[in-house]
C-alpha cells in the first residue's frame, strides 16, 4: 500500500472541529451521488418496461413483421395472396424468427338490440400464436381454429363487450363490410373476452375464424390477407425485416411493424430523452456535491498539504492522496445507490405495488426492465466523469505555499 493511499484513507481522521465539519460534508457527497444513482436506476427501469409493454402489445395484434401484396398498404381490406408460397412455413426455420401465421382482416359492424359498433375482423388460422391473448384474456378463454370445420367462435375486447353489453356465450351477429357497400351479416358466440389497456386496439379489433373473411370476400381456401412474422429479439428487427423483404419476392411487399404504426414508436423512442435529461440532472447534481466536498477536505487539511510538501512530496503526489478519498466517497455512494436502486426495482417487478389507471398509461402496473448491463454502464460512467471533474479542482493543491500553508490555522 503505498502512501498516498494510506493517508487518503484517514484523511478525514483528525481533531473534533475538522469533523464537525468534513463530516456532514462527506455524508452529504455520499447521499447526492446514491440518491443520483437511484433515480437513474429506476427512471430507466421504468421507461424500458414502459416500452417493452407498449411495444408487445403492438406487436401482439400486429406481429413483428407484415407481408402482404403491394396494393393492399395501410388498409383492412388487403388484396388476396395465395397461401402456396416458397417461405411458408418454412421460414420459422431460419436463426431469428420464432413463427410465421396467416392472416386477414375485415371491417365489419357488430349489433346487438339497442347497440351497434364498427370494428376490424381479423381473422386467424390454425397455426395462430395465441400466446398474447392468452396472457390478455379476463374472462372465456382462446378458441382453435379447425381447417375442417369453420368456427363461430369469437374473441371480444372488454371495451367492446362492455358497450355492446355483451357475454361469454352471449350470440352476436356481426355485419361483414362487402367493396360495394353491403353488408353480410353473420352470427357468432363469444367465446372470450380479452383486455391490453392499448385502446387504440381494444376499441377496434376482434378475432375470428379466418374462414369468414375468405367466404365473405369469395376467397379460395387458398387465398389469405397476408402473413405475420415473429420473432426472437425486436432488437433483431430491422436486420430481419430486411432479410424477408429479400427472400419474399418480388410480388410481396413486407412491412416491419414500426413502419405499419409509426406514431406509437416514434412516442416510445421520445422517452428515451426523458431519461438521457434526467441522467444528466443527476450527474450535475452528483459533480457538484462531490467537487464541494472535495474542495472543503482540501481547505480543511491545508496545514497538513504545507508539511507534505515541505517534507518534499510532489504536487501529483498529494493530489492524488484527496483523489483517492474523492473516489472512495464515490464509490460508498455507488454501492448504496445500486442496493437501494435495484432493491426498488425488484420489489416492483415482482410485487406490483405501485399501480397506474390503465386507460390513461396504457399499463395497470408501473413496468420494469432491469437491465443489470446498463446499470453498470452507469456506475461506469458516473465513477469516470466524477473522477475527471475531480482532477480540475484538485489543482488549487499546486497553488498552496508550504511556509504559508503550516502556519494555517
């Protein structure tokens, strides 16, 4: 152990006016850069869940990935495309994507006795992925779609059912949207009834058998609105979405969800700056109280610094003995940060106390995403711009005279 650190570590040990002092200081600098760091913690934990919640719901009516015909774009009515392709199913098969599916939709009308309500059918095949809606479900349950046999089976949203007045089990006749302007009507029975919070889609969209909509338009068996893409990693998402685009053919157009609904992530992508603000507010707030007390120490021990560099220690040398202390403070204040800060997120992560109106936040619970690397990257980063900030203001040292400095009182 050399010197200087050995005199950094009782730097603060002295006579009982030094402690009056340094001591409410030290404690202040170790509270600013723990309360700093926790905020930090779970300002990002939060918004990452946010987005994660907000992004799957999205993805689970839309899927990660759209291929349909070129003039069926941004619109419920999609041009028929033959099932019988090269990539399907086989697609599912390459590094990446988790499932591809069938799909088509069609505006339709639902009326009860005194109620009537404009929706999108989206109907689905066997090879659905009913992992989201199950997960959303809050009464009935999911239905199987039989390429034998045409289901009547019908998924609701609450929003919906509530305003319809409608049930599990309850018959509904749902009035199909023809290209001339007819309607078809056809009955089904409720068979669940699920709720995401994102009433964007819970107001719009229920699920059916994909055999309605291939009857009602004169379809084929053969013929579907298009095919959804999911999956493994979204992170994975533009480098995939061009991989299909290329291997679909010319015919086909494939659109990554975030181009399908671009408003909703562009609005998630601005939260980002929200929390690179308060990133910055907090490392200000932390520079500071850590640059004071580093200043207060050297002011405390200036008769201390006169003897060392009388006894022929270089400026560098002590400098380096009020950085030490400097970063032992840091780092006190780090570890306590990162318990208190992560401690806060698991506790919400898996106990849910903190709660939100669903209709206003799109989410029933506060979210979290703990993501362990980016909380290092923060100890990183706030230790290295801290330490940095801290070598400018430990440059007063060079400027005290040893003769001066002893008779200091």
């Amino acid at each position: 152990m050399n010197l200087e650190y050995f005199i950094s570590k009782n730097i603060v040990k002295g006579d009982s006016r030094s402690k009056k002092i340094t001591k409410p200081i030290i404690r202040i600098s170790i509270i600013a850069i723990a309360l700093g760091l926790i905020v930090m913690i779970v300002a990002l934990s939060i918004v990452g869940g946010f987005q994660r919640e907000i992004r799957n719901k999205v993805i689970g009516f839309g899927s990660h990935v759209q291929i349909t015909s070129y003039d069926s774009q941004n619109t419920y009515e999609a041009s028929p495309i033959n099932i019988r392709q090269d990539f399907y199913p086989s697609l599912d098969t390459v590094s990446g994507i988790k499932h591809i599916q069938v799909f088509a939709n069609k505006a339709g009308i639902i009326k009860t006795k005194d109620e009537i309500c404009g929706v999108v059918v989206k109907g689905v095949g066997s090879d659905f992925d009913w992992t989201f809606f199950n997960q959303k479900i809050i009464k009935g349950s999911s239905f199987v779609v039989d390429d034998e046999q045409t289901k009547k089976d019908i998924l609701l949203s609450s929003h919906i059912a509530a305003q319809m007045k409608l049930s599990i089990g309850d018959k509904v006749f749902l009035y199909f949207i023809q290209q001339n302007g007819q309607l078809r009507p056809k009955d089904f029975i409720v068979k669940g009834i699920y709720q995401t919070g994102l009433e964007q889609f819970d107001n719009l969209y229920v699920i059916a058998d994909i055999a309605h909509i291939q009857k009602r338009n004169g379809w084929t068996k053969d013929q579907i609105g298009g095919f959804e893409v999911l999956i493994d990693d979204y992170d994975d998402l533009d480098e995939i979405g061009n991989y299909v685009y290329e291997n679909i053919g010319y015919d086909l157009h494939s659109s990554p969800i975030k181009e399908l609904y671009p408003d909703i992530f562009i609005w998630l992508n601005l939260q980002d700056y929200n929390v690179n603000i308060i990133i910055i507010l907090m490392i200000i707030v932390a520079v500071i109280n850590i640059v004071s007390a580093l200043l207060i120490l050297i002011l405390e021990r200036t008769n201390m610094i006169g003897i060392l560099k009388a006894l022929g220690m270089p400026n560098w040398n002590v400098r380096k003995i009020f950085l030490y202390n400097a970063i032992y403070l840091i780092v006190k204040g780090l570890i306590w940060g990162n318990f208190v800060g992560i401690s806060l997120c698991l506790l919400q992560q898996y106990f849910g106390f903190l709660t939100l109106p669903e209709e206003s936040y799109y989410v029933s619970v506060v979210p979290i995403e703990l993501d362990l690397m980016n909380v290092l990257y923060l100890n990183i980063g706030i230790l290295i711009i801290c330490v940095l900030m801290l070598v400018i203001p430990s440059y007063v040292i060079t400027k005290i005279s040893p003769v001066k400095a002893i008779r200091f009182d």
